[in-house]
C-alpha cells in the first residue's frame, strides 16, 4: 500500500493556492461570475432617526397647526405633529439653535443661532428647507420676537439695540432701537444685553424691552421713543403680559416675581416669592434660585396661572428640577427626571388680547418631552407617543429582525397594550398637526433593543416612525434591594448589574434568550395567559477551568491535568427550584456562588414573556465568573448555548440540564496559533499544554508547584536537560499519529472506489489488522504500565503501533 506524506500534500495545497492568486487577471475572465447587479442599483441612504434630540437648546409650537419644533445645539431641528409625524432638518453651519418662532398658520419657522444668522424655513412642502438666510456680524443675537399676523421681526442684541426684519424679503428695514436712547439719558451705565421682547396684546405699537440688569422700557414704535422705564434691583430674565395689556409679570434672579402695571412705572404692584419663606417680621424673605422663566396665562372662569421653572429656596440642596404651577391660592411644584430646558404652556386661542385658557404645558427636558395636563387634578401627564423613550434607560444592545411573522406584531402589541399604565392623563395627545405619510417597506420589522436598567424594548419598525409594542423587565427575576447599602454588587461591574449585554431571539417559536453582565442568561417563552410562578427554576454553571493536584493512594501525584467546573461531567446536572446558599471555604473563598441572587417569592406574569429557566455562572475559588461575550439559542432542539472566555456551555432549556461544559484549552488545539492558555482561580501556573512525561525525573509536588524561575541552579540544568528529550518525542509521536490517520482515510477512500465483489475482501483484511492492533496495545499496557508512565502510555498506545501495518 502506497504511504502518503501529510506534510507533502498541505505543502502542495499551498502551492496551488499562491499559483492561482498570483495568476494573471486575464486567465481568469471565464472563471469569474458574470454579476448583473451594479452598484448604481443600491442607494445606501439614512431615511429617519429615531430617538430624543440630543441636547435640545429651543423649542416653539404652532397653536394652530399643532406642531412642535425643536432645536439642539449642533444645529438639528425636529418636528413633531400627530404620532407617526415626524421631521428632522440640519442647519449646514451646525451651529446651536438657541430660539425658535413660528409663523403661526403659515407653513413657516424662523431659527435663531448662536453664530448670529437667522433662517426662514418653508415647512409647506415635503421636504422643509431654508428660503432666506440673514447674518449679523457686528453683534450677536440674544433674542428675537415675532407678533402674530405680523410681517416683522424684532431682534434684540448682545449690545443692547433693537434690530427689525422684514420677514417676507428677509432684510433689515433700517428701523434700530438703540440701547442709549430706550433708557434714561442721565444713566451712564450700560444696561446690558436684551433678555425679552414683546408687543402690546392691545397695541402692536408698544414694545416692552427687557434688559439684562432689571431695566424694563414701553417703547413706541410711531414716537420712536420710550413712554415708560421700570427699574428692579435684581437681573431680569423673562417677562409676559396680561392679556389685556395693563399689566405685565417679570421673573428676576433672586426667586421674586414683580407685577407691574404700565402706568405705575414707580414701584411694582406686587412682588410674590413662590418658594422663600415670608418672615413674621416683614422683611424681605431669603433670597432663592433664579427664575429662568415665566408664563402668566388668563382663564374666563377663575384665576390666572403663573408657570414658572426655577426659583427654588437654596436650602433644597440635592432637589431634582421643579416647574412650579401657580393657581389662586394653589402651588404645585412638579419635579422632573433631568434639568429644564424650556417650556410653553399650551392655549386654546392664538390671539395674545384674548382669554388665552391654557390646557397643558409641554417641559422640554436635556432628556425628555412631557406634557403636562392643567385641566385634571393632580396635573398628570400625557403619555408620550413617540419613539423618545428609546433612551429612557442606556441602551447596552440592538437586534434588527425584518420579514417576521405576520402575527407577531399584533401578538406583542395585544400583550403590551395589557400593561397597567397608571397615572396618566385621559385626554388625547394634544400635539396633533400633520398628515401621515406612506411607509416604504411591505414587510414586517422589529427591533428590539436592551437597556441598562435591565428591560427590553420590542418596536414596529415597519413604518417610517417606531413604534412601542411590548416592554420586558428582567429586573423582576433577582432579588430588590431593600436599602441603599444592600444594592447587589457583582463584582464584574461597578453599576447597572441588571444591563443587558446580548439578545438572542427567534421570531418564528418567540423564544427569547437574554444575557445580563452580571454573568446570567434567562430565557423567556411567550404565553397569552397571566400565570403566577411559585418557584423560579434556576440552573448553575461553573464555567471556570482549573487545574487540580490529585494525590494518589500511594502518596504520589498524577498530573495535573485541566478539568472543567461540575456542570461539565457526564451526568446532568439538575436545575435548582430556589437560590443556591453561599459557599465559601474555611479562609472565606466565595465559591460555588452567583452574582445576583435569584427571588424566592412568588412571581407574577403577565401576558407576554415569561420565565423559563434562568442559569447563572458562579464564582469558582474566590475569582467571579467573566461575562457572556456570545449567546444563541435553537428552539428547534430547545438548546440554548453561551461562553464567554472561559469557554462554551449547552444548556437544554426543556430538560433543565447542562449537556456540554467545555473550557477554552478544549476548543483550541496544541498548534493554533490563537491558543489560549486556561487560567487558574486558585494559583498561578506554569503552562504545559497538558504533555508532560511525570516519569522523567523524580520531582515532588512542591517542585511542580514552583514558579519557573524559583529554584536552585541544579534543577535549571536538569529541565534544560530533559528539554530536547521531551521535544523529541513529542516530535515523534506526532509523526506516528499523522501516518496512522492519513492510513485510515487512504483506506476509506480505497474502500469507497473499489468494485462490489472486492470490498468483502478489504472488510476481512481490516477486521484482521484491527484485531492484531488491538492485541499488541493490551499486551503492550500490561508490560509497560506503571504508576508512573501508564496513564502517558494509554493515551498514545494506537498511534505507537498503527505503523507495522503500513
């Protein structure tokens, strides 16, 4: 029989390989695929964003069309109507937006920045772009205001002056209100930048102007001169009129708000401190936080509102942010999740000289739109239609799934539309302007995305906007702490242990398989009925790879030899009904223990996902499991499997059980070159790739404990020694076991070609050199077994002795 050479035919695979790639391309030509896709057939385009702008500065609402604008600081603007209708644009100079105004019912927005341009956008058409653009360069724009049905523009400046724009050519008409005039000609001192302007609501020809240091001028525009100067000692930052025009309200820096009426320019009428405590002494109450804005708004069947964010007394330290609603003798003060940054009350008519009957408020937060209701007790808020709660938690993963199951979406819009929303407003969204558009995808699609807090988001994807169909919480599996100090520390991560690090999901069985960073997996099964589950079940894996010193009855050691955790043995391991008690050996090692600790009491289930099995990786000798780094599951054979860089494990999520624990010196083998080396939790290691020859010198246990470098001189010299030996042999025993595989297949392949009427033949030939190689290995173990080399014999006993039959 013709012996074949391993090494001559990789080496003439390699050969061929590097002949046909330095080939020429023209030889080539009949052997490449004839494409019939271009790439001028692919449009790689982004069509939507979803989520919160990011870091909002402005916002404006039209009280007609019923659409919301809003503006960040690298120059974006979104809109916002109806739910469904959305609209971002760019400015190209990116920078931020710092005011916005609309042409109320008119298809237009005007956009202040703080690069000192300005911009009128046409919103009637598909696309919303810019008409006209207009730049200062000699001062920088601070505020800008349009009155309703009015063709101009005021735009107040840094330096104090009034410039007006005519809005429908878009430049400046010469008309300036220039800072030294508006104020009292006997003040030297410069008033500062221009905080507010607003028109009359019973004169368009009055114009109220607020500086910076707490100056306060009615200028008429037809007189060019100013009628009334009021002056505060505190620095003003907005101010709003009483719709009938005799009074207006201004919030100053120290927490005070001022009503003044217009022709009593003396002194105000009134100063109101929503959140100091008023002496019994009448003096003036401690000084609070600024109030950054105002908003007085009229009602025709009782008091007006006062709505206004900051003003807090300063004794409040660690306080979230507040908007405070003022109502007759009513203040409520609602706090926010994130800081503040603008709001508008919401009215039923548009015109300022009217009873303005106001109805809700939309806060712009750094992180959130909330609109609040003014017209039910308790001032709840409406629940938000639009995809801006993708980031309501970090999201720490995202899954794209298209071309679902028709009868998915309707599954998990029914189960997510049972979950108890409670403490929302009752009324219809209220920001509701603009037309639905057509979708441009036929095909179902979810995305699914995992955040930080440890909850799970499923969304319709099939439109041009997201949609929210089903929120998962896996927080409810583990235990809640009961008080700050007992929050679950993992040890892997210093924050968030319930994240979600992987999804895994299969849309056709609607299994769904999550990995936590704190080392867990769950999978959840999908059930239209609510069931409450007494017990969690619950599996543990030790998949951590150790290497153990086994002592013999005869005081010596076997090698030491890589073996995985419990789960990894022959017998499966049975799932747990409750949490496994800490283990910890005498000098107070964890092992054997989870990072999260599983709940005992009873867990009820909605509709929609539920537990199945949860497993946990534990701590093995002291060092914490390291987290899932791949997750998959097959609901075909019901198999979830995970690893990490310890290894790999299949789980069968029916039968509870462990079926496969490897490590990661299983899945490599001796010559890849991206080998791993195991590491030990109880001790530090000399790498030995698991050949050693434990009869080659007679070293106790303490000296194979040693690090490499320990130890006398004498001991150096004898490794140095044993080494080439060693290396022989390996060497040599790698010959042996190529030859006798490439023998097996050559004969398989023989076997397989050759005629009907020969294979009996063959058949009898390897029966009769099997039974021969069997006999020569057991004659061969019972002469050369000894403690010392019998284990080394055994594993290499076929590969010694397959060469005489070649």
């Amino acid at each position: 029989m013709k012996k074949f050479n391993i090494r001559k035919v990789l080496d003439g695979l390699t050969a061929v390989s590097s002949s046909s790639s330095s080939a020429q391309p023209g030889n080539r030509e009949n052997d490449l695929i004839q494409e019939t896709l271009q790439s001028e057939h692919f449009q790689l385009c982004k069509t939507v964003r979803h989520g919160f702008p990011y870091q909002p500065s402005s916002m404006a609402f039209d009280p007609v069309q019923k659409i919301l604008a809003i503006g960040t600081q690298n120059g974006a603007l979104r809109l916002f109507g109806r739910p469904g209708v959305e609209c971002y644009c760019q400015h190209d100079s990116g920078a931020a937006v710092i005011q916005l105004q609309f042409l109320i019912n008119e298809g237009a927005l005007v956009s202040a920045l703080a690069d000192d341009s300005i911009h009128l956008w046409n919103l009637r058409q598909k696309r919303p772009a810019i008409l006209h653009s207009l730049k200062f360069n000699r001062e920088r724009i601070t505020f800008c205001h349009l009155p309703f049905q009015s063709k101009w523009l005021y735009v107040g400046t840094e330096r104090g002056n009034i410039h007006i724009v005519n809005v429908e050519c878009f430049t400046l008409s010469g008309y300036v209100i220039m800072w030294n005039k508006a104020i009292e000609l006997s003040s030297k001192s410069h008033p500062g930048p221009v905080v507010h302007i607003s028109d009359n609501p019973m004169d368009e020809g009055k114009l109220i102007i607020g500086f910076e240091s707490g100056t306060v001028v009615l200028w008429d525009l037809k007189s060019k001169k100013a009628d009334y100067r009021y002056t505060y000692d505190e620095a003003i930052h907005s101010v709003d009129w009483h719709h009938e025009g005799k009074q207006f309200l201004c919030s100053h820096s120290d927490g005070t708000l001022t009503i003044w009426n217009v022709k009593s320019p003396a002194k105000p009428a009134q100063i109101i401190t929503p959140h100091g405590k008023q002496p019994k002494d009448g003096k003036k109450p401690e000084p609070c936080k600024p109030i950054l804005k105002v908003e007085y708004k009229t009602t025709r069947a009782g008091d007006p509102f006062m709505i206004l964010s900051g003003g807090l007394s300063y004794d409040t330290v660690g306080r979230r942010p507040c908007l405070t609603v003022m109502h007759g003798k009513s203040t409520a003060v609602l706090e926010m999740d994130y800081p503040i940054v603008d709001f508008l009350t919401l009215c039923e008519t548009p015109y300022p000289n009217d009873f303005q009957e106001p109805y809700a408020v939309v806060v712009l937060l750094e992180k959130d739109l909330v609109v609040i209701d003014l017209a039910q007790n308790g001032y709840p808020i409406f629940e938000n239609p639009y995809p801006l709660s993708i980031h309501e938690s970090p999201v720490t993963c995202c899954e794209y799934f298209a071309d679902c199951p028709v009868d998915l979406i309707p599954a998990l819009y029914s189960a997510g539309s049972r979950q108890k929303r409670q403490g929302y407003s009752k009324k219809e969204w209220p920001i509701s302007g603009g037309n639905w558009g057509l979708g441009t995808q036929s095909y179902p699609e979810i995305i699914i995305t995992g955040h930080a807090d440890g909850s799970i988001k499923f969304w319709d994807a099939s439109a041009i906007t997201l949609q929210v169909l089903y929120k998962l919480k896996t927080a409810k599996v583990f235990e809640k702490a009961r008080n700050k100090d007992d929050k679950p520390n993992t040890d892997i991560v210093d924050e968030d242990p319930f994240a979600i690090q992987i999804l895994s999901w299969c849309p056709e069985s609607r299994i769904l398989c999550v990995a936590g960073v704190s080392a867990h997996v769950i999978i959840y099964r999908f059930s239209k009925q609510e069931v409450t589950t007494e017990v969690l079940q619950l599996l543990e894996v030790r998949l951590q790879y150790e290497l153990n010193d086994m002592e013999s009855p005869d005081g010596d050691q076997t090698p030491a030899t890589p073996t995985p955790g419990a789960s990894s043995n022959s017998q499966p391991s049975a799932p747990q009904s409750h949490p496994s008690t800490s283990s910890s050996s005498s000098d107070g090692i964890r092992d054997n223990v989870p990072c999260l600790k599983v709940r005992s009491t009873p867990l009820k289930q909605s509709a929609g996902y539920q537990v199945e099995l949860v497993i946990q990786l534990v701590w093995v000798s002291g060092e914490p499991p390291q987290q899932i780094t791949s997750l998959g599951v097959n609901s075909s054979y019901g198999l979830v499997v995970f690893g990490n860089s310890n290894g790999l494990a299949i789980v069968d999520y029916i039968q509870k059980t462990v079926l496969l624990n490897l490590g990661t010196i299983e899945l490599y083998g001796s010559n890849d070159p991206y080998q791993r080396q195991p590491r030990s939790p109880r001790k530090t290691r000399q790498p030995s790739g698991g050949l050693c020859d434990i009869n080659e010198g007679s070293t106790t246990s303490e000296d194979r404990c040693k690090s490499p470098t320990a130890g006398s001189a004498s001991a150096c010299n004898s490794e140095d020694h044993k080494l080439p030996k060693f290396k022989e042999k390996v060497k040599t025993k790698s010959r042996m076991f190529s030859k006798m595989v490439v023998n097996d297949l050559a004969k398989m392949s023989r076997k397989l070609s050759l005629p009907t009427e020969l294979k009996p033949d063959l058949d009898k030939r390897e029966r009769r050199h099997r039974g021969l190689v069997k006999k020569q290995c057991n004659s061969v173990e019972e002469q050369t077994e000894t403690p010392e080399r019998g284990v080394f014999h055994r594993m290499f006993s076929a590969p010694l002795f397959s060469e005489s039959e070649g």
